[in-house]
C-alpha cells in the first residue's frame, strides 16, 4: 500500500505568513475601533443565493436527524448582530461552499468580512485597497490603481456594453474569441466574459476596482436608478486578474429583501434547484431594522497567496480539500 | 450510460464530446463572485488527437467514454493491421494504420507499447519511451572518434532515420528516445 500524503502542503514561511497576516488584519480593525465577532459556522438555514451551494450535515434531534448547514458566509448572522448594536463589526472565519474545489477555491477557504455602519460603499472600497496594500507591502510593490464602473470594464476589455446589448450579441462575442459557451443565461454570458476574456486582460501588479454592476446581479447590494438604466452599488477589487473581494451599500429595506429572495428561489425552481427556506430570524432582524451601512467579504487565502506569488491557494492552505 | 459530473473533472478522465472519445487535459473551476460557475477544460479528441476548449455549467453531466489505457506487447503485422497482445490475457487487437499513426516507425516485435482502446477498438498506440533498435544503413563509422562533434544520418531496422553521431556503424544497436526521435547511446551486443 501507498503511504497516504500527511504532510502540509504549505512551507513553514508561508505558515509565518500566514500568521502575521492575521495580527496584521486585527491590528487594523482594532486602530480604528471596529469590534470583532463571531457568529456561528452552523446555521439552520441554506443560502437563497442560486448560485452558492451549501454543505448539509445532519444532527440529531427529537423529531429525527435534523439537516443544518455550514455557513457560506457570516453576511445573515452578521447583519443580525448590526441590526441590534449598530456598531461597525468585522469577523475572520472559515466559510464552506459545496462543489467550489479549483486553483482558486477551496471549500473551506478564510474570509474576512466588516461593516462599516453610516459608510458609502465607496469610502468602504477605499478602505478595502488600504487593507490589501498594508498587507501586500513588505512582499510587492503595487503600482496605482485603477477604477472601473462595470461598463466601462466591459467597453474596454471587451469592446461590449453590458448594460444594453442582447443575449445573442453575447454569446456570439464568446463564440468569436473560441469560448464555447454552455446553454446559460444574460448574466451567465456575462460571467463568463469577465472569466474568460476580460479577467486574463486586466492590467498586473494593481489593485482594479470595478464598481456598479448591472441590478441584476445586486445580490444584497442597493440600487441605484441612473440616467439610463438602476445599477447596483455593488464594488469588487481584482488583483492579477483574481478577485479579491466583493462589497455592497447594504440593502436595508426589508420588502425588497424578500422581493429578492422571492426572485432566487423562483430561479432556483426554474432550475429545479432544490428549494431553501427563507431564513425568519435574518427577515425579523430586517425588519426591525438595519442601519445604513456598507459591507465587505476578502478572500484572505488570495491576499495570502498573492502577496507570496503563488498562482492559486492551495501552496497557502495547510491541508486542502485533497490533503484532508 | 455512465456519466461524470463536472466535480468529477480532472486530467486523464475520458469523456465523450460530439460522439467522439475524448480526455481532460486540463479542467479550471472559474466562479466570479456571486456569479454561476463554470468548470473550463481543455480537451484531447483520442480520435483525431486535435485539443480543444470548452465549458460546462459546474454540476453539469457529461458521458463517460470506455477507454482504458493498457499495456500490450506488439506481436506481428501483416501490412495492413497491426497486432497487439495483453500479456495477461493473451487476448489479441489489431490498430489499422491511423491508430498506430508515428508509432510505427518505432514499433520492434515483442515491445510492450502503452495502447488506448475505445469499444474494443484500438484508438492510440504509444511506444516505450525508450527502444533498442539495429542501424540498418548509414556511413561507414570513424574509428577513434568519440569526440560527439558532429552527426550523419542513420537508417533504423524499422525503417526510421535518426541523427547519430560519426562513430556510429551499420548493425550496431542504439538506444533511441521515441518522445524526441534523438539517439541516446550505443547498447553493448
């Protein structure tokens, strides 16, 4: 018999590293007076998100074995927490996604999530590139960056505006640079632009902000109407062409939360997805009451292997998903 | 029918594509934040050996193709097929001459060549990395000159013609990298 592979995959520098990058990220949130929380990895609820699987594991309980789920991400319990304190907050956690295992995924990655409580999502993004630059300095000198609006990336990557063209107009653009694409649909052509196309494009050795995406990929983020069209106030930053983080102007009205969730769970059907519960408790705290605020998710397994030139987060990961 | 999800992507693994055989030779998961994701792969046709890209919805189903890769020892030809034996089974296929393509200009009788069947069918034949074969035609060698400056023309017993260098004399045996085509060394008789 083969003797199984035990050993970490990372190098003991990138264990140091790895560490200093934790201090370093909690020595920032404390210079500015943000509280650090944890919420639970389990949770009783799936995400609606259609496009986020969960992880299900089964506890027993009276009636049976009851089905609970690790957390994709701490955004429900943490928005809990904010609409009871109204105190920017930020947590550092492991989240769990089902199905997402590649050169830059792992199913268990380290997330850094804040919220900034009466913040533009643009002073938040801000804030985000100050973060990854602190943290990327003493390994890479970055040059200045850049912002994008989601159009203009697309005008200039991809020479196509995304806002008002055809679904056809995409998937012809895809067949022309050799993308095959699958049967998929508006947004999903899209993606796969910015995956295949624009992202090996974008400019190296600078953080790129992309801000104001189509509203139909909001997500939890607050629209926008302008003058032709609403976008969502919504904002990723890039670095290499590898997306860093994700953040949103929360959305605080409880009525078009559950609009929007009503959407997903409808694409879900249409997908015959199976069908998640629409969390009550995260509703309640909705309703009684979020305050404006502007919120962030950061990859920090990217951070990580970015700043040490590792071309995916597997080199930065003590056992991944093969070693474990 | 058997099929793979795309979770069940990796290199090596056969599939079918537009009725033809075909195997992973890269798979990259891709997942824009809060955007669907893809698994992009770059695929092998068996059959015309031509690489191609494509991407599949994560999740989606693809259907397996019933290739094997074996081992099998080259036995005889009789000018129009090729005949391969397991060594286990002694069980016999024979390649016609797309399947056995390059390999036929290294192929010696009782070689143990790595072979790709599809439906029973003999799809690729790869020859050992390394292969023993008898000069059948060159120059006359250059006694004394060891010196490897220098190279000439060498017809192989198997009809291939390779680089060697001078010294090198018609019935001597050498040992030949098929992955290059280059001469590695001279074998002792």
């Amino acid at each position: 018999m083969v003797n199984p592979t035990w050993e970490p995959r990372t190098s003991l520098h990138v264990l140091e590293v790895r560490a200093l990058f934790l201090t370093l990220i909690r020595q920032f949130f404390i210079a500015r007076d943000i509280l650090e929380v944890e919420t639970p990895a389990l949770g009783s609820h799936a995400s609606i998100d259609a496009n986020v699987s969960c992880i299900s594991c089964l506890y027993p309980a009276v009636a049976g074995l009851t089905k609970y789920y690790l957390q994709p991400s701490p955004e429900y319990a943490m928005k809990r927490l904010l609409a009871h304190e109204s105190r920017s907050i930020y947590q550092l956690c492991k989240v769990f996604r089902e199905g997402e295992w590649g050169r830059w995924h792992n199913p268990e990655f380290t997330m850094l999530e804040w919220y900034r409580v009466e913040w533009d999502y643009q002073a938040l993004a801000a804030e985000t590139e100050q973060l990854i630059k602190d943290l990327l300095q003493p390994y890479r000198q970055l040059d200045a960056s850049e912002v994008y609006t989601y159009q203009s990336l697309f005008q200039t990557y991809a020479d196509i505006n995304p806002l008002s063209t055809s679904t056809q107009a995409l998937k012809k653009l895809l067949q022309a640079h050799d993308i095959n694409p699958p049967e998929t649909d508006y947004d999903g052509f899209l993606q796969l632009l910015q995956t295949h196309l624009i992202e090996p494009k974008l400019p190296r050795n600078k953080l790129i902000r992309v801000i104001d995406y189509p509203e139909s990929q909001a997500a939890l983020a607050r629209t926008r109407k302008t003058a032709k069209t609403r976008v969502a106030e919504r904002f990723e930053i890039f670095l290499d062409g590898v997306e860093l983080a994700n953040g949103y102007q929360e959305l605080t009205d409880v009525v078009e939360q559950r609009a929007r969730f009503q959407r997903e769970l409808d694409g879900r059907s249409a997908q015959s997805n199976p069908l998640p519960v629409i969390d009550e408790r995260f509703m309640a705290a909705m309703a009684s009451g979020l305050p404006e605020c502007a919120g962030v998710a950061v990859g920090v397994d990217r951070v990580l292997a970015l700043a040490l030139g590792h071309t995916g987060i597997h080199e930065v990961i003590t056992f991944p998903f093969d070693r474990i | 029918m058997a099929t793979y999800t795309t979770n069940e992507f990796r290199s090596g693994l056969k599939i079918m594509i537009d009725a033809d055989p075909c195997s992973i030779v890269e798979n990259e998961f891709v997942k824009p934040g809060k955007g669907q994701a893809f698994n992009r792969v770059k695929i092998r046709n068996l059959k015309t050996g031509r690489m191609l890209e494509k991407t599949y919805k994560s999740g989606e189903s693809v259907e397996a193709a019933d290739v094997t890769d074996i081992d099998m020892q080259y036995v005889y030809t009789d000018g129009e097929f090729w005949y391969f034996m397991d060594p286990n089974s002694f069980e016999q296929i024979s390649a016609d001459k797309d399947a056995i393509a390059d390999a036929l200009k290294w192929l010696k009788e009782q070689d143990l060549c790595a072979v790709t069947i599809w439906n029973g069918a003999i799809l690729n034949v790869t020859p050992p990395n390394f292969v023993e074969l008898k000069v059948a035609e060159t120059d006359p060698g250059l006694r004394g000159d060891t010196s490897g400056g220098g190279n000439k023309p060498a017809t192989l017993e198997t009809g291939a013609v390779v680089k060697v260098p001078l010294f090198i004399d018609q019935g001597e045996i050498l040992k030949i990298d098929t992955r290059t085509g280059d001469y590695v060394s001279r074998v002792k008789g």
